[in-house]
C-alpha cells in the first residue's frame, strides 16, 4: 500500500502512465499507421480489405506451346482415325485376292522399312470397249513390278511387256500376259517369278482393276500428268450415244504435250491407248509405260499431304478398286518409303519382234534386271534398239 504522502502513479518523461513502464518496442507499433478495415454493407464477413493481385497477360511464351501440344494432339486423333479408316478399306482388299495368290509369293525377309521389297503390280481391264469379247477378257493388260530399295532410298518401276514370250508353267511358251486368262493372279506370279528366277522374288501382289481405277484417282482429287507428245488415238470408248451417228465421224481422244491435269475418266483413257496416230512407232510397250505413268504418279498422290488430311473421310473408299495381300502395317510402310524415297527409276524389259506377235527376249534384260538390283549404273535402251528396247531411266526422263 502507498504511504499518504506517495501518489498513486508514476510520473514519466512524456506524461504519466498507470500500469507497467511501456517498452520501447510497443511505444513504435504504436506509432505505426493502422490498416484500415473494410466494413460490409451487408454486416457479415471480417469487414478485412482483400488486396487482388493484378493478373499476368498471356504472352507468346504461353501460348505458343500450348498451340503446339494441341496440333500434336489433333495430329494424332487424325491419323487414328485414318488408320482405322485404311485398316478397314485393308481389310476388303485382302478379301478380295483370288485364292492361292497369298501362297504363290516369296516370303519376306525384315520389313520394306529397311529390306528390299517386290511387289507385282497386275493392271486388269474387263470393261466393254466396243472390241468383242473385251468385256469378258481376263488377260492382264499391264504388268509391273515395283521394287522398294530402302537402302539407297529410290523406287523402281519394271515394266513387263505384255506380248514378251515366257514360260507359263504348266503350259508352255505364250505370251507373259495369257497367265492371267489360264490361272489367274496365282498363276501370273508364279511366270514372273520363273522369268526372274532368284534374282527378283515377287513378295507382294496388287491387282488393280482399271474399270475401278478411275473412282480411286477421283478420290485423290485428279493427277497430274506429264503427256511426253502429242497424242490422236483410235476411235475406241466413243463419247457419244450410238443413237446421236457422232461416233461415225468422231476422230479419237486427244492429248497435248506437257503436264496437263486429269481425272478419272481421261487417266483411265490415256492409259488405255494402244494407237498414236500421230506417231506410228508407238506400240504396246508405249501403252506399258503410260500405265506405268498414271500408277507412279496415283502413287505419289496417295502419299501426298492432301490425301492423308482426307483418310479419315475416305480412306476404305480410296482402295476400292485393288486386292492385295499387303497389310494395314505393310501400307503404312510402303508410303513411307515412297515419301522418303529420292530417286525413281523408270525401267523397261523388252527384245525383238520377230513378226510372230511375240516379244523376244534378249541379252539386255539381264543387263536391266541388274539396273533394277543396283549392281549397275542405269542405262537408256541401245541406239537402234527400236520401240522395245530394254533399258532404264532416272526420274522424269522418258524413252526415246
């Protein structure tokens, strides 16, 4: 208890304060200035300001990966979808190829992605053309073998033609081309395969049926085709109703030189002409190699950007008109070697015509055959050698 003389506080420099000496530290909070608290208009909340910090815009640093995994990721459900779109056009081919073919070919050995590969290209036209019996013909009209040579990254189309004298087994000499009318595609491998022997083993067939051909090149939107020189044919597939007498006087489809555009109906027609008339050395090799041409470049458009962004939509359609044994797995394979391939090589199997109908082979087809494998330099057909001159040339050349 205070004295009576003692007061009851203490008296402090600044004034006088009851209670505890203040320190020094809360004498500074003190003077620190106080947050002012925000009051609700409704009374509920802690009435306590809320600072937002401003937020940060989207610079191209952001969105420029994010563009990049979402067009990854679209490029992805595209070509999904495209594989099943192919798998499923795949799966009809393969049920369309005659019975026994598959057991004709050569395995194999690796995959077309790293080991050669010989696919036999049979081109068969059954339409009615005006000539009697054509409809019910079934000999094959064009006869290609395709060779994929990954390891030197080209392609190499052999054109056989359809008149050259082979051995059909079981039936003696004929032309190459009548294999098809006694056995089918079975027996049309097992020719070829007895004209190249070991050096060439047919491991794959493709039957293209020509009357279809030209729903397929429409498919891809037409092809593009370099027309070596001006081209008047017979009167053949006339335009126009019997009942108009147009057809009487018509001349003949005709073609200008240069690269023109067609589509399915002009491919399937340049591909069908066996008769210039205004170049009367063409002959059935001449026609060989136009097939030869409008598969190369369908081909090339079948593996073409603008194609792969419409599988999705059209991809089972695009192989309507072929049987194969060729998986979904093997396709994927062989456009990818066609896309990285940087040469194509044209060649030519040829001979002598010795006036009997028949294409004599020569010592030069063996020289070809040896082109085609690689093992010699490609070479254009002899001086002198006439329209079925054997031989090779390189890209878009063409035989003279």
């Amino acid at each position: 208890m205070p004295g009576p003389d003692e007061k009851p506080y203490k008296v402090y420099r600044g004034g006088r304060t009851k209670g505890k000496v203040p320190l020094a530290g809360a004498d500074r909070r003190e003077r620190r200035p106080k947050k002012q608290k925000s009051v609700r208009s409704d009374g509920g909340g802690s009435g306590r300001q809320v600072v937002r910090r401003p937020r940060k815009r989207w610079t191209w640093r952001r969105w420029v990966p994010l563009t990049l995994v979402g067009l990854l990721l679209a490029l992805v459900l595209w070509s999904v979808a495209g594989y099943f779109s192919i798998r499923s056009g795949v799966s009809s081919a393969n049920g369309r190829l005659p019975q026994g073919t598959a057991e004709a070919l050569k395995p194999q050995s690796g995959l077309m992605l790293s080991s050669a590969s010989n696919i036999l290209l049979l081109g068969t036209d059954h339409s009615n053309n005006g000539q009697a019996g054509r409809s019910s013909d079934r000999h094959s009209d064009s006869m290609m073998l395709l060779r994929t040579d990954p390891s030197r990254h080209r392609l190499v189309f052999l054109s056989i033609p359809r008149d050259l004298r082979a051995t059909i087994p079981g039936h003696g000499e004929s032309k190459i081309n009548a294999a098809m009318q006694l056995g089918g595609p079975p027996l049309a491998v097992r020719t070829v395969d007895a004209l190249f022997g070991a050096a060439l083993p047919v491991n794959h067939v493709v039957i293209v049926d020509f009357s279809a051909f030209q729903a397929l090149i429409d498919g891809v939107g037409g092809i593009d085709v370099n027309v070596p020189e001006p081209i008047l044919s017979n009167s053949f597939d006339c335009p126009y109703s019997a009942k108009s007498g147009r057809c009487s006087s018509w001349r003949g489809w005709s073609f200008h030189k240069g690269v023109q555009h067609m589509n399915g109906h002009q491919a399937l027609i340049y591909s069908r002409i066996r008769e210039n008339r205004l170049n009367p050395a063409d002959s059935d090799v001449t026609r060989a190699l136009r097939q030869q041409q409008v598969m190369q470049t369908t081909l090339t458009k079948l593996a073409s950007v603008s194609t792969f962004l419409h599988l999705p939509f059209n991809g089972s359609k695009l192989l309507s008109p072929i049987a194969t044994d060729l998986s979904t797995w093997q396709f994927l394979q062989l456009g990818w070697t066609k896309f990285r391939a940087g040469t194509t090589l044209h060649c030519r199997l040829g001979g002598r015509d010795l006036g009997d109908g028949y294409i004599t082979g020569d010592q030069e087809n063996i020289s070809v055959i040896q082109m085609v494998l690689g093992n010699s330099a490609p070479q254009p057909p002899p001086p002198g050698s006439g329209p079925y001159g054997p031989g090779c040339v390189v890209g878009n050349a063409t035989f003279k």
